[in-house]
C-alpha cells in the first residue's frame, strides 16, 4: 500500500526531480505541481525510467491560488508538501527583483493559506546558505548569524523562513522542516535525471561540464587571491540524490510526530569545504576528462568559504551524505554525456 501523499512543487525542477524518484522509491504516492518555467516535461519520462512509476503531474502556476485550489479539490488527502518551486537565479533576482519577491513569496504564502483549509499538516521548504551570507567562522551551524541578504534571492529565502515561523506560530496547527541547502552538485547515478540549466549556466558544476564536453571554450575561474589554503573560493558541495534523501526523512519525521519543535531548521551539506580548484581536480582525476581552465578576476558578491556543519541533520534527523566528490562528478559527467545524445 502506498504511503502518504505528497505534493512537491517544482517537482520537474532539479532537486525536485531527485526528491521526487527518493520519495516514490519509499512508497509515498507524489503529486508534482509545475509550471515548466525552468524545467520541462521530459523531466517526468526521465523520473518513470528510473521507478517505474508517472507521478501525477500538473501544470500550473503556483502564484495561482485558485489552480492550487483545483489541485488540492482533485487530488484529496495530501499530507505534506514539499516546496522547491521557486526562482533562483541571483543575478536575475538583481535585475527583477519583483519577480522574486512575488514568484518565491506568493508560492510559499499561497501554500500556507490553503494547508489547513485542505488539512495539509506540514511542508518542507527549500532554503539556502546563502542565508549565512559570508560567514564569521567555517563550519555554520543552525545558529550562525544570518547575515543581511545580498540579493533579493537570497532575501526571499529569508523572508520565507519568517513567514513559516510566523505562520506556525499564529495557531495554524501545521508543522515545518527548514532545509538549508549547500551547494547542490551532481546527477542521478542512472543519468535519467539531472540539472537542465537555460542558457549559459552561471554555476559552477554546469559550466565545468560544459567545457569539458567543448560547449564551452574554457572554463574561468573567478579570483585566486582569497585567503582561502589555494586562493580560490571554498564551498560544500552536496550530491543532489543525498540531498533528495535528506527530504523523505524530513518528511517522515514531520508527518509521523517526531518532530521536536513545530518548525525545524537543518543544515544539509557534507561538512567538508572544497575549493573550486579542488573541484575541478577532482572531476579530472575521477572521469579522466580535462577541463581547459583559467583564473580571472572575482566575481562580485561571491563568499570567500562557506561550509557546513551538518552534526544536526546528522544526529536528529538521522541523515548524513554519503556519497563522494569523485561518484558525484562522475555522475555529473555521465548526465552532460547523456544530455549530448539528446542533441541538447
Ligand atoms: P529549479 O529551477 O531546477 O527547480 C525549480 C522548479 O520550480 C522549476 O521546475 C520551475 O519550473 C518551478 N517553478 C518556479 N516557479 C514556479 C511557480 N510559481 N509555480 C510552479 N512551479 C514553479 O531549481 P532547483 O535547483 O531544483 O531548486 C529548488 C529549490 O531549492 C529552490 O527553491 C531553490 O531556491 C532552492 N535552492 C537551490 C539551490 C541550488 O543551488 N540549486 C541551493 C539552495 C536552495
Ligand atoms: C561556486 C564557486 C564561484 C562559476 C549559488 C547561490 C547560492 C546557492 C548556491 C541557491 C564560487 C566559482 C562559479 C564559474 C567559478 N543557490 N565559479 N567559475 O555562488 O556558491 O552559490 O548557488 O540558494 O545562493 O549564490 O555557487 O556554483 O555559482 O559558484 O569559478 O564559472 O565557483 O566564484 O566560488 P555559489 P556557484
């Protein structure tokens, strides 16, 4: 018998699609909401490949709350939800930062509203690092200051996190699970899934792969000059299918009572800092694949070192990641050779 019914929004998305095969993988019965807006529907072949089973899917705009209120009316007896759907690019959110604020903020709040109408006892929702800005000191836990955000992006997921403590706390009678993303890297191990960036990707991992299968010319290197053991920057880079895992634990402990407070805040990451030269060593030595690199300038607004301190999600939620930087950049390599026999 399936378990419960989860709804995940942007579940055609990245870390959603991982999240979505973890959760169909234990049993519970998926609902994706997705408004294919930086993702699309193959995404859903590739998720069936892997399980053997379509997840439910619909269309829709999540800033729509009369759509939500179709899917909820459609689809009876959703316990959780997990919330991925969201805009994420940081630049963008420079550029637009209404569209932020009303895409991240509207999604999340239309949620909440419609939770204990639906009966909809607990959501999961999708934060960051970024939140810790440049921290005062390596590794961040929980309780490290959250710095001023330095980018309407990083400020929805701030804004985000008060309103789901606010809401909880007004009476709602739902809980929450707070998941504070590192750097998400790497694909499915069966290369049915992974990260579909538009254009010309502005993160690390995507570039890297890029360059080294020749759509781009060189991969750069922004800044050798921190005060980091190599000069470039340090970050903690998370295998996406830990990090889906990391959800159905979340979601099993909201929806099963274990929860110790009614809003939960974990650090997902691996507690090892890498830098970026690290990384690009560890991508040639684990597929044999050279990446034509150089150094340039800085880019502005980058943190200099930033990783986590994953003992909480480790020891309460029971969660640790597993997998090496070698598996993940292999993984990583395997969905952009995988994405060249699509013609993409
Ligand atoms: P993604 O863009 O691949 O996935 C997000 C999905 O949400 C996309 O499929 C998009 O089409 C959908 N979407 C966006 N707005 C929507 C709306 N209004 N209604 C319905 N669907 C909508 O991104 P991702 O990397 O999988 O990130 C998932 C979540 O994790 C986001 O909230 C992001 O901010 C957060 N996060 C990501 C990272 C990262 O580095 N990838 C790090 C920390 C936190
Ligand atoms: C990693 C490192 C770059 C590209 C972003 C968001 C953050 C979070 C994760 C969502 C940095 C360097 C990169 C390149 C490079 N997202 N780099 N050459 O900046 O840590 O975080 O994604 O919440 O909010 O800001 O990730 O992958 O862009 O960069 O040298 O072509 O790689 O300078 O040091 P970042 P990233």
């Amino acid at each position: 018998m399936a378990k419960d019914k989860i709804l995940v929004t942007g579940g055609t998305g990245y870390i959603g699609s991982h999240t979505v095969v973890e959760l169909q993988q234990a049993g519970y019965d998926v609902v994706i909401i997705d408004n294919l807006s930086n993702s699309n529907r193959d995404v859903l072949d590739g998720i069936e490949r892997i399980t053997g089973i379509r997840p439910d899917f619909v269309e829709a705009d999540c800033t729509d709350i009369s759509a939500l209120r179709k899917l909820f009316d459609e689809h009876k007896g959703i316990r959780g939800i997990i919330n991925f759907a969201a805009s994420k690019a940081v630049g963008e959110s420079i550029e637009k930062p209404l569209l932020y604020y009303r895409n991240n903020l509207n999604t999340l709040m239309n949620l909440l509203e419609l939770m204990p109408e639906y009966g909809v006892e607990g959501i999961v929702f999708s934060s960051s690092c970024t939140v810790y800005g440049e921290p005062d000191e390596n590794p961040v836990t929980e309780n490290s200051p959250i710095k001023v955000a330095t980018s309407p992006y990083g400020n929805t997921k701030q804004i985000s996190e008060e309103i789901i403590r606010d809401f909880v706390r007004s009476g709602s009678g739902i809980k929450s699970v707070i998941l504070r993303y590192f750097n998400p890297v790497g694909a499915h191990p069966s290369a049915e899934i992974g990260e579909l960036p538009n254009g010309v990707p502005q993160n690390l991992v995507p570039y890297l792969t890029q360059t080294a299968i020749g759509i781009r010319k060189e991969l750069s290197v922004f800044g050798d000059d921190y005060s980091t053991p190599d000069g470039s920057c340090i970050r903690d880079f998370i295998n996406v299918v830990d990090l889906a895992k990391a959800h159905v634990v979340a979601v099993e402990r909201m929806l099963t009572g274990k929860s110790q407070e009614d809003v939960e805040v974990f650090n997902l990451g691996t507690g090892v800092g890498l830098s970026v030269k690290e990384l690009i060593a560890a991508f040639e030595r684990a597929t044999g694949v050279k990446v034509p690199h150089r150094i340039v300038g800085r880019r502005a607004g980058d943190i200099e070192k930033v990783w986590a301190n994953p003992e909480r999600a480790n020891n309460v939620l029971g969660w640790k990641a597993t997998a090496t930087i070698d598996d993940t950049m292999r993984s990583a390599w395997a969905w952009q050779l995988h994405l060249r026999d699509l013609g993409k």
